[in-house]
C-alpha cells in the first residue's frame, strides 16, 4: 500500500512539473510573438513611412517598386526619385521627337525645350 501511494505521488509530481513546464513555454512563446523587437518596429515605421511617400507621390508599377526598394534599403529616396522623374520625361520627350520624325539640330531644340517643361 505504501508503494502504490508513493508511486502515485512520484507519478503526480511528475505530471505537474512537465504541465507547469509547457505553460511557460508557451507563454513566453506567445508573449515574444505579440511584442515585436525593436528591429522590427524600426522595419516598420521605415514601410510605412515609405508607403505613405509613394502614395503621395502617386507611383505605381515598377516606380513604385524602385521607389520602395530603394526607401527600404535607406538610400536616398529624394535624389533617385528626382533622377527617375527626370529619367521618364527625357524618355518621353525622346518618343514625341521620334513620332515627329525630328533630326539633327531640330531634334535637339525639340528635346531640350520639351525638358524644359
């Protein structure tokens, strides 16, 4: 008789130990996952300030996407912006004199008071 109660009281504290044990696991698991590190605040704080950034800049598609990596990456976003707006425009003003069939001294007038504005 006094070794079937000891038996189930060794069995019993046994038990507790490892119950007790998955609770904390659990719980500090669940207590890390809720409060993000300070890296990831920082990580973001840097998206959305980038997000808001392209939206008022009102990108989309692949600028968008440069934009973003480039904000991400913590280049700097208003000198690459600047560059890529100007990047477009020379572009487009270099398909209007195409379209126009400009050549030579006409076509550089043409572009440079297109990008002018």
């Amino acid at each position: 008789m006094k070794r079937l109660f000891t038996v189930l009281l060794c069995a019993m504290v046994v038990a507790a130990s490892f119950a007790c044990g998955e609770d904390k696991g659990k719980a500090s698991k669940q207590a890390q996952a809720k409060a993000p590190t300070q890296a990831q605040k920082k990580q973001q704080e840097r998206m959305s300030a980038c997000t808001k950034q392209a939206g008022e800049k009102k990108l989309k598609g692949d600028a968008r996407k440069k934009f973003m990596s480039a904000c991400l990456e913590g280049k700097s976003t208003v000198a690459s912006a600047k560059r890529q707006v100007k990047q477009d425009r020379a572009g487009e003003c270099n398909k209007q004199a195409s379209l126009r069939n400009l050549k030579g001294e006409e076509r550089k007038r043409f572009i440079s008071s297109c990008l002018r504005g």
